[in-house]
C-alpha cells in the first residue's frame, strides 16, 4: 500500500468514527460515496500524491463531511410553534355562539310574538317586554369580549376559518339590533325580521361546524 492509499485509509476510518452515531446503512452510503470520489481521483493519478492531497481538500476535513452529512439525513425540524391546545378553540366557540344565536333567535321569537299579538304590552321603546333581548345583548358582552379573546388565542389551530368565528359576534349583535327597531312598514318589517333572524341564528352555528372541523385536526 503506497502512501495515498494510507491517507485515503485514514480519511475514510476518522470519517467512519464521526458517523458512528448514524444509521449504519445511512453511514454506509456516505463512506461509499467519499471512497468512490477518492478511488476516481487514484485511479486517473496512481502516482500522485498531489492529486489526493487536492481531492481530500476539496471534500475538506473528515469532521466537515461528517456534519454535511449528517444535517442532510437529520430532518429538519420545524421552528413554528405548535397549535394551542383544542381546548381554547372550545372555550370560542362556546361563548361566540352563547353571545350570537341566542339572541338571533330571541329577536325572530319577539317579532313573532309582537306580529301575532298586537294587543301585547308594550315597553317605552315599543318593544315586548316578554323577551328583554336588547338587555341581555348589553349585559353578555364580557362573554362575546372573552369568545373573541379565545378565537385569537387558537387561531393557529383553525388558520382558514377562525376569522369567520370572530365575525360571528358582530354579525349577529347588529342584525338583531336592526330587525328589533325596524318597525316600518310594520308586517313586512316584521316577516322580514323573522326569516333574517332566523337565517341568523342558523348561521353561527354552520361557521361553528366549519371551524371546529378544521380545529380538530391533529
């Protein structure tokens, strides 16, 4: 064995040792694909050690290939942070649809009692005291606050549609304040009152369908 043989030997066991903790097919390969550079270069020079010395500079030192190699065959890892636990997504869901459909609904229920019975008493904003649906909007509005709050906080784990659950509260508090002071002309405000409400209270509830499916993936 000549001299180049005995640094290529060399190269090749300090290369080996430095992958010992990899896979011994993953290590295998590398070495393999070292000692082939390295035979090609002996076998086009046999008789010069130049010619190895400048083939081991390029492949540079063995603790250099060792960690080449090794960040290609470690798969990277991700630095995005995971999603927040499903139970914030719950705690959304739970207080945006508590502080939207009630109250969609409350509003087509007093346009229907108002629309069927003329005679009901009246309030001093002409409204049915049967179902104080404006109060309790006012009164939950820590709820709707906390909903979105949460919605925020899980929103990485329902990115496509947890801007559709923060439009709930919103789209629901200023339909039923519309439909529950519109009174002119006084039957049709009424009937379409009662189908936008309707068609409100339904809707909170399909966006929350949407979400949570989403959110539920792993």
């Amino acid at each position: 064995m000549n001299s180049s043989d005995t640094r290529v030997g060399s190269y090749l066991d300090d290369l080996a040792r430095m992958l010992a903790d990899l896979d011994p097919a993953d290590r295998d390969e590398v070495l393999a694909g070292v000692r082939e550079h390295l035979d090609a270069t002996l076998s086009e020079h046999p008789d010069d050690p130049a010619a190895v010395d400048a083939a081991l500079l390029r492949l540079g030192p063995p603790e250099q290939v060792a960690a080449q190699a090794r960040a290609e065959l470690t798969p990277e890892v991700s630095s995005s942070p995971p999603p927040p636990a499903r139970g914030w997504l719950v705690a959304a869901l739970v207080l945006l649809l508590v502080t939207s459909a009630p109250f969609t609904l409350g509003t087509a229920v007093q346009r229907v009692v108002e629309l069927a019975s003329r005679d009901a008493p009246e309030s001093m904003f002409g409204l049915s005291p049967l179902l104080p649906t404006a109060p309790l909007m006012v009164l939950t509005w820590p709820l709707w606050i906390g909903g979105m709050a949460c919605a925020f906080v899980a929103r990485r784990r329902a990115p496509r549609t947890w801007g559709l659950l923060l439009a709930i509260g919103p789209v629901a508090f200023l339909g039923s304040w519309v439909f529950m002071f519109w009174r002119e002309p006084d039957v049709l405000s009424a009937v379409v009152a009662i189908v936008a409400c309707a068609a409100l209270t339904v809707l909170p509830v399909v966006v929350a369908q949407r979400v949570w499916r989403e959110g539920r993936t792993p």
